[in-house]
C-alpha cells in the first residue's frame, strides 16, 4: 500500500505534467487579463468628472440628459 509520502510524490508529478501542457496557455490568458484590467482603469480615469450645478436636483436613477424625442418636464 502507499504511504502519504508516495502519494505526495504522485501528486507533485501530476501537477508538473498538467502545468506543462496548460501553462502557456494560462500565462496567455493572465496577460489578456492584465492588459484589459489596465486599459479598463486607464478609461476610468479619463472620463469626466459630473458637474454639480447648484440648485439642480437629480431623480435616482437618471443620468440628467433628456431622452431622444421627449421633452424636458
């Protein structure tokens, strides 16, 4: 019977061999990640900041622009 030092040793084994077959492709795929993640931040820190016009009161849920073809009410 194997002993919990054998199995640790098959358990390592098998770990190596999965890691050299789908290692590129996890690397590849991390870096996608990275790459989007950074973009993403990038564009986040572009957009404008809202302006606060004093007196001007918002419903939850609106973004303050009127709709195409309705007018403001």
């Amino acid at each position: 019977m194997f002993g919990l030092s054998e199995l640790a040793i098959i358990l390592i084994v098998v770990i190596a061999v999965i890691a050299v077959k789908k290692g590129p492709e996890l690397t590849r795929t991390a870096g996608r990640s990275a790459r989007i993640l950074r973009a993403e931040a990038r564009a986040a820190q572009d957009r404008p900041k809202p302006q606060v016009i004093q007196g001007e009161v918002l419903r939850p849920g609106t973004t303050g622009e009127t709709e195409p073809g309705h007018g403001t009410r």
